[in-house]
C-alpha cells in the first residue's frame, strides 16, 4: 500500500529524485535497524519491514529514471544496462554474505555494507538532473522508433 501511494504521489508530481531517495534511505537504516536488533525477533522484523517497504518502493520510482533521461534506443540500452549490473550485484552479493559471515562469525555484518550501498546510491540520485524531475513524456510510438533507427 505505501509502495502504491507513494508512486501514485511521484506520477501526480512528477518528482522522481526524492521518491527513489527516501525509499532508499529507509531501506538503508531498516538493514542496519535489522543487524543491531537481530537478538529481538519482533525488532528485527519490524525491521525487516522497513526494508520490504522501502526497497519496493524505491525500484517503481527508480525505474522512472532511464526512460526519463534517455529515448528511443538509448533507453532500451540504459535499462538492459541497470538490469545486467543489477545482476551482476545479486550474484555478487550473495557471496559477499557468505564471505562476511565467515570472517566476522556474525550475520548482521552483511547487513551494514549493504546499508552503506544504498545510502550512497540513494544519495547519488540527487546528482542527477532536475530534468529527472519533469512530468514524464509520452511514451513513443512503435514506428517512431523504427523511423529514427534507421
């Protein structure tokens, strides 16, 4: 429900810095909320919560981004192009875990780089244009793309 309200609020402003920001940022301070109360299983899931929250939130007004700041093929190219370091960083992610899990003999270890991750990527947003922020242009038409693709 936050996830749908919060969109609905950046479409019907057309912000869309601060409506990746703010979701990143509790999905931030939910992790390390996570690791700090993990001996509290309530706790810890209320803080888990927060990251559930935040982290799906972040991705509908995130994903805004590429096709606001490129058309046509570029934004094709920079979409496949999040997507594949997306991925790239869960496989590599999940080995992180493991590996700071070993070192440290601690789960929530993992749990602040993580949060350290999304606090600078929130943050880098804001470096972002401002043209991020206008009111979204319509989506092209199948044969306008054909016409400037050739």
């Amino acid at each position: 429900m936050v996830m749908i309200a919060w969109s609905a609020h950046g479409d019907r402003t057309g912000e869309r810095r601060w409506h990746t920001v703010i979701p990143c940022l509790v999905t931030a301070l939910g992790l390390v909320l996570t690791a700090v109360f993990l001996q509290s299983t309530a706790l810890a899931v209320g803080a888990m919560v927060l990251v559930a929250a935040g982290v799906s939130t972040a991705q509908a007004a995130f994903w805004s981004i590429p096709s606001a700041l490129l058309s046509g093929a570029g934004a094709a190219a920079g979409i496949a192009l999040v997507n594949s370091i997306g991925n790239i960083g869960g496989a590599v992610a999940t080995s992180l875990v493991g590996w700071l899990s070993d070192l440290t003999g601690s789960t929530a270890s993992s749990l602040y780089p993580f949060g350290a991750v999304l606090l600078v990527g929130g943050l880098l947003v804001l470096l972002l244009p401002r043209s991020v922020d206008d009111a979204p242009a319509p989506a092209p038409r199948p044969a306008d793309d054909l016409r400037s693709a050739g």
